[in-house]
C-alpha cells in the first residue's frame, strides 16, 4: 500500500506488539518513531492476516511507499481440469491478440508521455546541476515516470485477472523479452507494454485458482501454420503479411488471431500430454 509521510529512503521495520498496524481499514498506517500517516491501500487485508513487518521507501518522485508482509494460512486449490483454453499472440503494440479474437488494446502509456517526459527533460538540461530548480525538475520528471508505471501495472494486473477469472488455462509463447526490447524497430514498444510483468501477473493468478499457464515453445512456427488444416506456409515469415489465404485448404486468416489459435491448439496438446 502507498503512503506519504517522514522515513529514511528504504528503511525496514518489524511489528513488535503491534507496534506497526493498519487502522480505519487500511485509511492510516501506524509506524513506529513515525507516527500516524495516510495511506492509500491497494486491496483489502482479512481480519485473520498477521501484519509480521513493513518496508518503507522513499522513491524518486518525493512520495512514499510502504511495503507490508503478512502472515496467514492458506491452501493449495484444488486443480482445474482445463476445459476452457485461450491462446495469446504477442503484439507489440497492443499487448496481444488472443484466440477468440480479442484485442487487448494496450493504452502504450509511455508513448502518450514521451512528449511531455522529453519537454521537462530538455527544461532539465538548461538548469545547473545541483540547484534548486534542477532538484524540482528531476524530482517533476521522476513523477510523471513513476505516473507511467503505475498506469500500466494497473492495465496489466485488471487484464490478468478478467482472464483468470474467465479460462482454465492460457498459453503464451517462451518470447525473449530482453532480446526483444533492444530491437530498433520495436524495442520502445515492447519495453512500454509490460508483456514479461504481464507473463509473470497471469502465472500466479491464474495459480491461485489452481490453473495453470502454458508456455509454447519459441520455435513453435505459430504464424506459419494454418489453424484449420495445418498447411505450413513459410511466406509468412515477412512480418508485413497481415492476412493470408491457405493455399491448401483455401480459408482466409487474420495472422495474429490464426497465430493466437495455433498457439492456443498447442496448449492444448501439452496439456494433455
């Protein structure tokens, strides 16, 4: 939960005799040697959950963060038989295509920001480095950075969680995030939306209701094959091909949402292997 008060810049705290507790429903945060401070909780904590320490950061943008760990007992939930599968097709620059056909329409947070980050940053450069209107204005780009961050992890944890709720399994492919990011073409994009948080997001929620996710392998050719009767077509190796027509079977095929089916057909198979 985020909080705004007086600490070091990450200090860690242990609850002794309650000395550390949420109170009004998580509305203030009690520290010790702090005090009382507001505090914006993220979700709701059960009456049962033991507050055992807290983590507090000062970050960059001036505000402050308190991390909390509890304790509670738990069990594992019964496996899922996967009945309902999806596939998900990597897009760079909407998140993904999936095999039913839904687009996540990822909002690219950073790009809307970039003019604005690049505006405050030449400000920046104009000032002299160690005054006061220097430390403003890096401490004004640090929360328009840390504003992008939180707008994503929003987008990424709502879009994991509606499709926990809504399938048994999903299946993405073994992608090379880092290998992606450093791509001219598509590394600001791929580094803007978040898909390895994502993967991680979507793994242990949908883990917590005893489903599973799948990983295709990389080299699985996904985009090549066609979905209703398996021809390989390898022209669709050039990215640029959009749509294509199997040359086999003659069906029409969108390349994201036949590549998000076969992938989604994959998953399947290893799941029941």
């Amino acid at each position: 939960s985020g909080c705004s008060g007086t600490s070091a810049d990450s200090e860690h705290l242990y609850s002794i005799t309650h000395n550390i507790r949420l109170i009004e429903g998580g509305r203030y945060l009690k520290l010790p040697k702090v005090g009382v401070m507001r505090a914006r909780q993220h979700k709701t904590i059960p009456d049962d959950w033991k507050l055992k320490s807290a983590t507090v950061e000062h970050l960059k943008s001036g505000g402050y963060t308190a991390t909390i760990l509890f304790e509670y007992e738990t069990q594992a939930p019964e496996p899922v038989r996967p009945v309902h599968i999806v596939g998900l097709d990597y897009a760079s620059h909407g998140l993904y295509v999936s095999s039913d056909g839904e687009q996540a329409d990822y909002p690219r947070f950073y790009r809307q920001m970039e003019p604005r980050l690049m505006r405050e940053q030449r400000r920046l450069s104009h000032m002299v480095k160690g005054s006061g209107n220097w430390v403003k204005q890096k401490r004004r780009i640090a929360k328009l950075a840390a504003k992008v961050r939180n707008q994503r992890a929003d987008f990424l944890h709502k879009t994991a969680n509606r499709l926990a709720a809504r399938y048994d399994c999903v299946g993405v492919e073994d992608l090379d995030m880092k290998d992606m990011s450093q791509s001219l073409a598509l590394g600001k994009s791929t580094m803007d939306n978040g898909y390895g948080m994502f993967r991680t997001m979507l793994a242990y929620k949908l883990e917590r209701q005893g489903k599973q996710l799948v990983t295709v392998d990389r080299f699985y050719p996904s985009s090549q094959l066609c979905s209703d009767c398996g021809y390989r077509n390898k022209d669709t190796k050039n990215l640029y091909i959009r749509e294509w027509t199997c040359p086999d079977c003659g069906v029409w095929h969108d390349r994201d949402v036949n590549a998000a089916t076969n992938i989604m057909h994959e998953t399947r198979r290893l799941v029941q292997e």
